[in-house]
C-alpha cells in the first residue's frame, strides 16, 4: 500500500509495484520564462489581471472565453467541474458533475433531490464549483447559495438528454445502496422495458424526485498557472449589491 518517508514525516508513499510514488517532490511545470511576456499553456502572454473582468455581472464574459477556449482547445469534458457541499454536520463533501447551464444567472446542474448532494443543499443551500481545465494552466471557481430551478426548466431540459440517459436517471435511486452490479443492471432493465426498451418510442418522464439545482455566485475566482508557482488570481466579489474586483497572492 504504502510506507512513511522519513524525510517527509506523515507523507504517504503509495507504490505500483515495487516502485514508490513519491508525492511530495512530484513536481509539473509550469510556464517557463517570467515577466508579462510569460506565456504557458493556456497561450496568454499577458498575465491575468482585475481589468480583465467585464460585462454584467463582471465574470460572465471572461468565464464564456475561457469556456469557449476550453471547448476549441478539445479539453476533455470542459463542463466538468467539482461540486463542493457540506452536509447538516458541517463536514464537506466534493464530487464531479457536469455543468448543463451558464449565464448571468449563475451555474446550472441536474441530479436526484434524494442523492447525498440533495440532502447537503437541502441541509446547507451553499455549494462552491471548480472547473479544473488544468490542461491549460486554468480554473475557476465559483461559491454562492443554491436554489432549485423551476420544473419546466428541468423538463427542457430532460428531454434533449439521450434516452440512454433518462432511463439510468429513472431507474436509479441516486446514492442508496444496492446489493450488486448484476442487481443494478436488472432494475435499469426493468426500467427500460416499462418504457419499451432503450429503442423504444414511449417517452421516459422526469423522475419525481430529479431536477435541476442553479448555484448564484457571490464569488467568482479566476485562476492562471504560472512559472515557480507564482500563479495569477483574480476574484470578483458582490457584496451590498456591487461587484468588486481584486488580485489575490498565489
């Protein structure tokens, strides 16, 4: 599994086979040269800056080109981003889901209201979201409450899913345990034959218990590698009903 590095005291190195990883010195480079002529992966010379932000609010048009970037630059899933809630102990919890909305408005996801991050929102309606595009030296994060969105909004939208897909939403009782793999399949099997089958015509309805959550931004963080870990951070701020802007050290 792994031993203790002497030298790095309570730092685990994990092994495949017989060779250690050693987590502490892994190190990954980042742009080389320094200076505003700096350029790393993402292609930017400049360096990220609070007179980037513009627009209203002042982080949708940088997060729309750094999205779009993302998209053009063939980083996999570029809506993928890490949710972040806290249960009704306080204790976090993170997970990948995939982003299905984006505007002034705020950031938009789908899942069962009965899964354990539908418990957290329901318990602590707050929740942060990171896009890690790491490919390109680039993330951001947003932290804000969370509210429900209406239901014909979750309706447009179930049903330009692939029917694949509405049939493992319909058939999963999302986070609750069950007894095996064989076990899932079957209840996902019984699912689609209600529905007469994955090629079937008959139309898959929203389960009762699923939708759509939108997080509404308070803070928005715009972060950019560069070389010796001296990264650029920008966070935008509402607060008293303006957005403020400011670079934050590394």
């Amino acid at each position: 599994m792994g031993r203790r590095d002497p030298g790095y005291p309570g730092v685990a190195l994990f092994a495949v086979g017989s060779e250690p990883i050693d987590l502490a010195n892994m190190r990954v480079a980042y742009s080389s040269s320094g200076g505003d002529d700096a350029a790393g992966k993402d292609g930017v010379k400049g360096n990220l800056d609070p007179s980037w932000l513009a627009g209203d609010p002042p982080w949708t048009a940088l997060f729309s080109q750094w999205l779009t970037e993302a998209i053009d630059a063939g980083v996999a899933e570029p809506n993928a981003m890490v949710l972040g809630t806290v249960d009704a102990h306080g204790h976090p919890s993170t997970r990948t889901v995939l982003c299905k909305g984006a505007d002034s408005g705020g950031i938009v996801f789908f899942t069962g209201y009965d899964s354990d991050k539908g418990n957290h929102l329901a318990a602590v309606p707050y929740a942060s979201v990171t896009f890690p595009w790491i490919a390109m030296e680039r993330q951001v994060h947003f932290r804000g409450a969370v509210e429900m969105i209406p239901a014909e909004q979750t309706e447009n939208y179930w049903v330009k899913r692939p029917r694949g897909s509405q049939l493992s939403a319909y058939s999963s009782e999302q986070s609750a345990p069950i007894d095996s793999r064989q076990a899932l399949e079957e209840k996902a099997a019984r699912s689609a034959a209600e529905f007469g089958g994955p090629e079937g015509e008959k139309p898959v309805p929203v389960p009762p218990r699923w939708g759509g959550y939108r997080l509404v931004p308070t803070e928005v963080e715009f972060w950019q590698g560069r070389a010796n870990r001296l990264h650029n951070r920008v966070r935008a701020t509402l607060a008293d009903g303006r957005w403020s802007a400011v670079r934050l050290q590394p």
